[in-house]
C-alpha cells in the first residue's frame, strides 16, 4: 500500500487540527455556563448556519445515484456517512457514546 509524502500528510494534520479547533470553538461557546452577552448570541448566529450549512453539504455529496449506490462513497445508500448523520440527528442518546469514544480515541 502506498503511503503520502511527509509533506502531505503534515497538510491533511492541519487541516484535520483546523476543523476540529473551528468544532471546538462552536463547543465551548455552546458550553458556556454564564448568561450569553451579545457577543456570545452573534458567535452563535454565525457558527450555527455554518455547522448546518456542512450538513447540508455532506448530505448533497451523499446522494443517491439511480443505481441505489451512493454517488461519494459508491456503497449502497443510505451509506455509512449518511446513515451515521442521520443516527446522530435523530437518536443522539443512543449514537454519542459510541461516537464520543471514536473521537476521544482519535485524540
């Protein structure tokens, strides 16, 4: 199996770091035990759109061809990224803790 050039693979970190600083930031100010002040209500008017707006995107690459397959994954849909997207949305008791320890794993 090949494997990527330092270089890249340095790159892909980044990235990864960078959206997962942009998730944490969301986070903490969702977590926020104080009364919001305006500052906090704008992040969240910001941020909130955005994270939707990801979603959205996921869903749109993960459409259904006419095949039945997935048009990203080209599994059969609902793909996994789907699948998972819409455990977490509508049953998110039962998802989290398997999802939070794949994150607290990844870390």
């Amino acid at each position: 199996m090949d494997t990527l050039a330092p270089a890249i693979a340095d790159a892909f970190e980044l990235l990864r770091q960078d959206l997962c600083q942009r998730l944490d930031d969301a986070e903490s100010s969702s977590l926020s035990y104080q009364d919001w002040d305006q500052e906090d209500i704008d992040t969240a008017r910001e941020v909130i759109p955005h994270l939707v707006l990801v979603l959205r995107g996921l869903l749109l690459d993960h459409q259904m061809r006419p095949n039945g397959d997935c048009r990203t994954c080209t599994s059969a849909w609902p793909c996994p990224v789907v699948a998972m997207m819409h455990g977490l949305l509508k049953d998110p008791e039962d998802q989290f803790v398997t999802l939070a320890r794949r994150v607290y794993e990844a870390q």
